[in-house]
C-alpha cells in the first residue's frame, strides 16, 4: 500500500478492542479468545460483471464489498470481528475514487462494529476490481452449515424476494444481528444467504443435506421490486436468509415473530428428496436454476 495511502487510512481506523494492531504493520493482529472458532469469507466484486462503477459509484461499490461478505457471515450464524480489503484501482481514477470506495466499506462495516483492519491497494491499466475478506467467530451452538437440514424440516426465509436488480442488490443490510437473534433462539438446522436465487440456493442446501423440498408458490414473499413468482425463485442477490428448522420451531417463529424489524415467513418443508414446487395443490418439479451474473 503507498504511504499516502497507509496514513489516511490508519487515521480513518476507529478503535476496537478486537483490532490489536490495525493497518500500517506487516499484518493485523486480533484478539481472539478461545476457544471461539474463526470464520473466514471471501468474494470479489469487478466493473462490468458485477456492478457498473460509472452507473453506481465508489460509494455504493465499497458498501456492496463489505456487505456480500458480512452476508455470508450472517448465513453461518457468526459474528463478524474484522475484515480485509484488497483493490485493484484503474489508472484513470482519482484519489477521490479510492477514498469514496473505502467510506461506502466502512459505513457498513461500521454498521457492524467490524474494523477493517488491513489492505492492498495497486494502480493498473483495467477496470476496478475490490475483494473483501472478513473474520468472524462462530456463537452459540456454532455455525450453523447448509447441511443438517432434515425431511420434515419447514424451509423460513427472512424478507422478500426477487427483482434486487433495481437497487436493493446494492443497498441491502446484511442479516447478521437477524442471524444471530434466530440462531439465539431456535437450533438453526441449516442455513444459506441468498445470493443465486431461492431455488438455486435452498438446492444447495438440499444438496449438502442429502435431501429435497417442496416450495409452497403462494406463501413466498414478494418484494415490491420483483414482478411475479419466477423472479423471486430465480432472481439472485435478495441477501436475505432461507433456513431449515424443526416444526415446532417453525411454527413458534411464525406466531411470535420474535425478530425485530423482519417478518418470518415459512414458505415450505423438506422431503426425502426431488425440488418441487406447490402451486394450487399442484407439485411439479424444479430446476434450481441461479441466477446469472450479467447486468
Ligand atoms: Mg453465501
């Protein structure tokens, strides 16, 4: 990283107690308690594929960075601790380019309590490329994986789906502290944030857990972005979580809603195997088809 560089960010690091040493040495170094286990995610974001830097700004881009990753921690149940960023800025940009993108990573990683705690950053002749990095520990039971789901299980999901292309695949809020509040609650059996599309994703869930489900076509939310059915199945990058859990517990999420801020909606339940959909009591069979990146 170049000085400059190095400099102004140590002094946009706000203090955390996770976060011994920050940026500016050879590496981070956290305080990690045992015997907590440490999660680690990773996912890299570039102009043209996923995003259009000129479209939606650094600001926006840098958010996303933080947020795909914080995402994944939250469908592990986990608690994010810190994170890492590496940028491969174009040469065309400025040093406003690179300081906007930092901020949009930082308001949501603040958001988080989660420190960036280190980085790379390189000029070349291509594109914007930024890949975030971010740590956390697992809580409670511990994390919660996409395989444990059972036949019998109810299939929930945390909000709305389809049609995140019109903004929300940019401007969403993780579920992490939603995470951490079911995990706190119920024994999550299984769980996946959805980044491919419902179908492709809870497919990947039956997938590791050796078993199918049956999607219940007129209990899926639709957010007010998606048209019909089909986008909230196939549509990618809701971010929002689909879980597996038993019955009853299913059913006492339903009546309490006990998470603030989200409502819970079981959209169907798990069998030996097939990935069908229910639609006017009428199941027929479904490719879990994802969602494609291209814009
Ligand atoms: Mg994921």
């Amino acid at each position: 990283m170049e000085f400059a560089y190095i400099d102004w960010l140590r002094r946009q690091t706000p203090m955390n107690p996770r976060a011994l040493v920050g940026p500016g040495d050879d590496a981070a170094v956290l305080d990690w308690p045992a015997p907590s286990s440490c999660l680690v995610t990773t996912d890299m974001l570039m102009d043209d594929v996923d995003f259009r830097l000129d479209e939606v700004g650094p600001h926006r881009v840098g958010r996303k960075a933080m947020a795909v990753n914080l995402s994944d921690i939250a469908a592990m149940a986990g608690r994010p601790v810190a994170a890492v960023v590496a940028v491969a800025l174009p040469r065309t940009g400025n040093t406003s380019l690179a300081e906007e993108l930092y901020r949009g990573m930082r308001e949501m990683a603040d958001a988080f309590d989660t420190p960036i705690v280190g980085g790379d950053t390189n000029g070349w002749n291509g594109p914007l490329v930024i890949s975030a990095t971010v740590l956390g520990e697992a809580v409670g039971r511990g994390p919660v994986l996409r395989r444990g789901a059972k036949p019998g299980d109810w299939l929930l999901v945390t909000g709305p789906l389809g049609g995140s292309i019109r903004g929300k695949h940019l401007d969403f809020t993780p579920r992490v502290r939603e995470a951490l509040r079911l995990h706190d609650l119920v024994e999550l059996h299984a769980m996946i944030d959805i980044s491919d599309g419902l179908a492709a994703d809870v497919g990947h869930i039956c997938a590791e857990s050796g078993c199918g489900v049956v999607l219940r076509a007129e209990d899926i939310p639709l957010s007010n972005d998606s048209r019909d059915l089909e986008q909230a199945l196939s549509d990618g990058e809701d971010f929002e979580l689909a879980f597996a859990v038993s019955p009853a517990d299913g059913q006492m999420l339903l009546n309490k809603q006990p998470v603030l801020g989200i409502t819970l909606s079981a959209i169907g339940e798990f069998v030996a195997d097939g990935i069908w959909l229910e639609q006017a009591s009428e199941r027929r069979p479904m490719q879990p088809k994802g969602w494609v990146h291209e814009l």
